[in-house]
DNA sequence: GCCTTATGTTCAC
DNA sequence: TGAACCTAAGGCT
C-alpha cells in the first residue's frame, strides 16, 4: 500500500541490512548501468520523504525509489531463487536478497540530484507531529480545495487516496472547501490527526486502516457504531454504503482523475462553495 | 481461473 | 486527457 506510511515501513527494512556490503544487479536489465555503479559498495542505510525512498550506498550515491502504484519489495533468503516477474533491482545481502519489482522510478543520484527531488515535495505528516509554520501559512493563501491539495506532494508529502478521504471524513471537512478557508486551528488538528493515522500504519503490518483500536474518533460519530464490526476504513472505498454517522450514502466521484469518497451530509459544503464535481448540492 | 480495479506518477499528444 | 508502467488482491463465475 504505497502511501508515506508504506515507504518508511520500506527504509525500515532496507535499515536491518546497513553496513553490509550490497550486490547489487538488475535482472530485467532496465537498470542495469545504474546497478553496476553502486554494484560492491557499502549499504549506508536508507530514509523516505513522502512517497520516496532513498538508499545511500559508499561513497556518495543515492538510489532514489518510487513505487508509483505497482511497485513491490521482496524479501528473500540469500541465496535467493530465481528472480520472480520483472525485476528491476536486486541487492544481495550476506543474509537477505531484496527485490524491486515494478517501481515508477529506480534511478542512482548525486548529492545535487536527490535535493532536487526534495524541492519538490511539501514536508511530511509522517516525520513532524505538528504541522510547520511555513505549511500553516501556505495553506491560508490557496485556493484550490482541500481534498486536491492533501493529494499535491508539492504541498505535503506521502498522503495517497486513502489517507485522504479518511482524514477529510474523520474532521467533518468538505473536500471542495478551498484550502485558505480552513482556519489555522484546523490545519494543525488536519496534520496531527494524518500524523496519528499514518503512525499507526508505519506499525500495523497489512493495509492501511483508519478504524482501530485506539484510533482518534471522528466528529460527530456516536457512542456506538452500528455494524461497525470489521471495517478498516470510514469512507475509503465504501462507496453507496451507509454512513456510519448519518446512515446516508457514501458517495464516490472522479475528481482531477482519482477516485475521492466523503459523506456530502457529514462533510457539508460551506454557504457558496460550489461543488466541482456537481454531486453535492449546495443549501 | 479470469476480469476488474487500485494505495501513483510521468510522459506523450 | 489518456497511455504507460507492471503487480496483486478481490470479485466474480
């Protein structure tokens, strides 16, 4: 599941192999230059950002790794079978071979190259239990809706679709309410409650769930939950089924070409905010 | 077993 | 806006 949470799981793993030294080669052979660069060098350790993977190796390079949405790590024994579909990247350890199949990006960096894909990215609600000052402030300026930027890794790093629509659900926000209209106060509650969730999802191996034990509560949601049983998620692919607070329809629209789920009853519509994908309708 | 769908991003048109 | 990347889980038959 590779939102943020899934890529420190990720460094996580790739960290009980630092020090050693790294095989590294590329069986599909898309990566083999890349490979036979860092190819007998040490494994320094390895860090995310966001949805990026970084891996550092003697003397000075980076291998830099997105998962995109296919994208899957293999731990295996050394020596490892044969590889297994299209891999990209193989790195044997005296003890554990890794496999990456299927990334968006597996590239080695220079000092220079990984901070330019720093630049890009907004900080992360996975490394900071509160939201910077710089991020508050920016967020008072834009414009565009909240469940758009919660998804720009330009603005803030590691949240996916899951993330999302749960967070958005559980503070009772509209998606389309435009970033700047959300008050400082409810930026800092937004960060903590993602910084909470995505926690709990770096610990609890399996797919990212939002309904745990111990798990902040949404607003408005009664004592007790009706059929709540065995749910991991409050609106996140649940789309037309009832609304644990309202009983209503979950709903689940296309929006700027991915799939955002909310309660239009729970999350309402601030008074003149239009909703762009034209489901919910406006008092 | 087959078909659809998906936690994401980049690039071509 | 749509295709490509390329994997695997889940729903269906």
């Amino acid at each position: 599941m590779p939102e943020g949470h899934s890529l420190k799981r990720a460094a996580n793993m790739w960290n009980r192999n630092a020090g050693q030294i790294a095989h590294v080669s590329s069986p599909q052979g898309r990566f083999a230059e890349s490979a036979a660069l860092v190819d007998g060098h040490r494994f320094r350790g390895a860090w995310s950002h966001g949805k990026h993977l970084f891996l550092e190796f003697e003397p000075d390079y980076t291998i830099h790794i997105h998962l995109g949405l296919y994208g899957k790590h293999h731990q295996l024994p050394t020596p490892a079978p044969e590889p297994k579909g299209a891999v990209r990247m193989r790195v044997r350890f005296k003890n554990r071979t890794i496999d990456l199949n299927g990334p968006t990006r597996c590239e080695v960096l220079d000092k220079a190259g990984v901070q330019t894909v720093l630049d890009r990215l907004g900080p992360d609600p996975l490394k900071l239990d509160e939201a910077p000052a710089a991020f508050l402030e920016r967020m008072a300026k834009l414009k565009a809706p909240v469940g758009k930027i919660l998804m720009d890794q330009n603005e803030i790093a590691g949240i996916g679709n899951v993330y999302r629509a749960e967070v958005l659900f559980m503070r009772g926000l509209s998606p389309f309410k435009p970033a700047k209209d959300l008050s400082t106060e409810e930026w800092k509650k937004l960060w903590a409650l993602t910084h909470e969730l995505m926690s709990h999802g770096v610990e609890h191996s399996g797919g990212i769930e939002t309904v745990y034990s111990g798990a902040p509560k949404p607003l408005g949601l009664p004592p007790v939950i009706k059929a709540a049983c065995a749910r991991r998620t409050y609106v996140y692919k649940r789309a037309t089924q009832p609304c644990v607070i309202c009983g209503g329809p979950v709903r689940a629209k296309d929006f700027y070409g991915r799939m955002l789920y909310w309660c239009p009853v729970d999350q309402p519509l601030p008074a003149g905010v239009v909703d762009p994908t034209g489901v919910t309708k406006s008092e």
